[in-house]
C-alpha cells in the first residue's frame, strides 16, 4: 500500500536565506522518515481474537517513536504489550508523559550500560512461552547494537562494552562494526528473531545503513546471519582490535556463530523496511524542486573517512560553481550513507599529549574537511547533519558551512587545520555560531549531506 500523498514543504528562497532553506531540506527529510507517517502500511492484521496475542519487541534510536506509531494505529480492542529500548532523551514527550501499551525504557548509546544490558535481559525473558498462533512485531531501528546488550556466554559485560568502544574508534565500516557486534551477543546477528519461535515474526525496520541490509540494521536481531566468526576475527586484526581472551575463544571455535539463512527457526518471518535514506533524500530532492531549484541525489550509500568525503564534496561544488558541471546552477547536491571517523589520540598530531581529545561526529568533521577544500568558494553553501539529532555524542545534529566560514574562524583566532588534526569540528563551528541543534528527532537514516551552489 503507497504511503498518503505529503506536499512538499515551503522553504525560503535559497539566494536570500541560504542557511533557511538548507534547514528546510533537512526537515523534509527527517519528517520523510517519522515512524507515525510510515509505519500503517506495513502493519499486519492482530491475531484472531482467543486464538494468540500480539507481543512487541524493539530497539534502536526510533524505538520509542516506534513505539508510540504503534500504540496509536493498533485496534484499540486488540490486546498488545511488549517492551522496547531505546537511548536516553528519545521518547516522543507525548508518550513519555502518557505511556501507552508498549513499554519504552532509555538506555545509553553509542557505548552500552546497565540499563541497556537489563533491558536486553528483558527482552529475551519475553520471548518465553510464545506459540505458533501468537505475532511478534519487531520494531527495529539504528541504535540497536549498542541499545540490546547481551553479551555472549563467557563474555563480561566490561568485555563488551570495550570492544565496542574500540571499533567506534576505529574507522571501521558500520557493517564491519556489526559483524563483530552481532558475533559477541546473545541477542543480535538473529538469535533474537530465534528465541520468538515458533511465534510469527513481522520486523519493521528504519534504515541507517548503506545499502539498507536488515542484518546489518542494529545488527540484525531477528534476521538470519551470513557472516561468520571467521570474518569478525578478520575485522578485527585489520584494525587492531585488541580482544578479550573469552572473544578470542568463541571466536576462532565457532562457539559464537550466529544463526544462518535457511534456519527453519525463521520460516514465516517477514521484513518490511519502513523508511529508508533513499525515501528522505528524495523527499528533501522534491522540497527543493518546489522551491524552483533543481536537485540532484548522488547517492545514499557513501561511506569512507569523513573528512576524505568532505574533500570530494567540496571538489564537486568547486566543479560545479566554476564550470558547470557536471549540473548547471543554481543547484542542490544531496546525499547520505554513513561516512567514519578514526579518532587519533588526544591532541592530535603534533600536539601536546595534554591536550584535551576533541569533540564532534561525522557530520561535523565532514564539513571541517569540506571547508578547509572549498577555501571560501564563493555561492557553496553546506549543511551536514545526522537525521537523529545528534552528531556523534554531541548536543548537535551537525553545522553549517559558508563561503564566510574561514574567514570569520580567523578572526576568531581559530585555524581550521589544528582542529581537524585532533577530530574537534565541534569547537570549531561552535563559535561560529554554526551548528545545528534540532534535539532529537526520533527517527534515524542516518548522515544528510547538502550542498547548495548559487
């Protein structure tokens, strides 16, 4: 069933209000993806009445807007329970303030805690008992790795929560992240979608990964794995992540593989990705094309170091402002995907080794990259930001970058390069008066990228 007919949103003139009408794109994109707009079409029927119940199991950022859609497009008459988790401050305040039937409970994210492990605990304990009339909806968004953690058996949850901090550091690619993330738990990588047999299993999933593949969306809980063991011991020595004795032990023995495709334990079960980068970054594509300006997607799977990302980027406005090509302007570029950051030791290169780390996430340090190549291109104007709210761990969802940026950081004394150098994009835009703070947004297809060229 199509999703209903949405007009696009009513931006201010891009030559006048640059910053407004980035904003604008930004927005038509998250509004894209709210679970409440996406969510009904995909909804299965509740079981017969006497004959089965309706249990629902969640986690990720968009969970607790998940959560919510749900409560409010299930037949009140239809009895419905469950518990989801997702990270701390993500709970749609209507909801908090009036909880429905679908328990929501915080954790932290990107690095585990005890409510997260608790939760996840939880969350398995619920799938006890269940039958072959019962439905489990499943409502699965990014932020799940870190939200359901349970660690393996043999593993500690000290152990987990350090090799997840180490792969956050790394620079490795989401799905590789995931595939060692999946092979560590007794939850992910589908031992979650396992435990519900013989129950029916309806996932619903937002996407935030590149290329949108359920089993590396939080790390596949409720869908069958094809990595192995073997390939998470290769993640792990191409980026030097140091592994606790026991991970070492379920690993090289295949005591920690996770379920395959062609398990019988999944037959019925179905997938429905429910919004997706792709969706988001037409809608903003449309909303600019209202606006009289025409709008270009390169594509919704880049990934790489952001700041290299950044440079390519600014390369391709640099072509387009100066020649033409490869899209006449005025234009806006568009894209998404998941780009990393390998964060280096604190100070930096060349720094003192007092030096506090730096702060900032991908969006931030991909517009620190972009800045520095563009050099005060004039007419380039750049946002970045992640579509949950917030970049990284920070108070932002990313910033903005002008064809003024450098010039107004060297009047402040701030030189782009040094703050690239020890990852701090954060203290850079910050007194610039330059990023952007939504709050969380409550739904997660993770990094927007635009660029407009007047």
């Amino acid at each position: 069933m199509p999703l209903p007919p949405t007009l696009p949103p009513t931006l201010p003139s891009p030559q006048q209000d640059p910053r407004g009408f980035l904003r604008g794109l930004y927005d038509a994109a998250v509004q894209r993806a709210l679970p409440a707009l996406t969510m009904a079409p995909h909804l299965p029927a509740p079981p017969e009445p006497g004959r089965g119940r309706t249990l629902v199991l969640g986690a990720g950022k968009a969970g607790g807007a998940m959560a919510a859609a749900l409560d409010a497009l299930w037949p009140r008459d239809a009895p419905l329970s469950g518990l989801v988790v997702t990270r701390y401050h993500h709970v749609p305040p209507a909801y908090k303030a009036r909880p429905g039937r679908i328990e929501v409970v915080e954790a932290a994210h990107p690095v585990p805690d005890e409510a997260g492990r608790q939760a996840a605990a939880r969350i398995a304990a619920l799938t006890r008992g269940l039958t072959a009339d019962d439905l489990v909806l499943c409502l699965i968004s990014g932020g799940g790795s870190a939200l359901l953690a349970m660690p393996a058996a043999g593993l500690s949850f000290a152990d987990k929560q350090a090799v997840n901090q180490a792969l956050l550091k790394s620079g490795a690619a989401i799905d590789e992240m995931n595939c060692v993330r999946k092979h560590l738990s007794a939850i992910k990588g589908g031992r979650l979608g396992a435990l519900c047999a013989p129950a029916r299993v309806v996932t619903l999933l937002i996407s935030d990964v590149p290329g949108d593949a359920p089993e590396v969306i939080a790390s596949g809980p409720t869908v069958p794995d094809a990595s192995t063991c073997a390939d998470a011991l290769a993640i792990c020595r191409r980026y030097g992540i140091a592994l606790p004795p026991a991970a070492l032990a379920g690993l090289h023995s295949g005591a920690f593989e996770t379920p395959k495709p062609g398990d019988p334990a999944f037959a019925g079960h179905t997938v429905h990705l429910i919004a997706t980068p792709q969706q988001s970054l037409e809608a903003a594509a449309a909303a600019a094309r209202a606006a009289g300006v025409q709008a270009h997607i390169l594509s919704d799977e880049i990934e790489g170091e952001s700041r290299e990302v950044g440079k390519v980027h600014a390369a391709l406005a640099r072509a387009v402002a100066r020649r033409g090509q490869p899209f006449a302007r005025p234009c806006v570029i568009l894209s998404g995907g998941e780009t990393t950051v390998t964060v280096k030791s604190p100070g930096g290169r060349g720094a003192s080794s007092a030096a506090a780390p730096g702060r900032g996430g991908r969006a931030s340090e991909f517009l620190l990259g972009c800045a520095i190549a563009l050099n005060g291109e004039p007419g380039v104007h750049v946002l970045a930001a992640d579509t949950d709210g917030i970049d990284g761990i920070e108070d932002n969802a990313g910033a903005l970058v002008t064809p003024g940026t450098l010039l107004r950081a060297q009047a402040l004394g701030l030189k782009a390069s040094d703050f690239l150098d020890r990852n701090d994009a954060y203290n850079f835009f910050k007194p610039l008066g330059d990023l952007v703070v939504t709050g969380p947004t409550f739904t997660n297809v993770n990094d927007f990228r635009a660029m407009l060229v007047l």
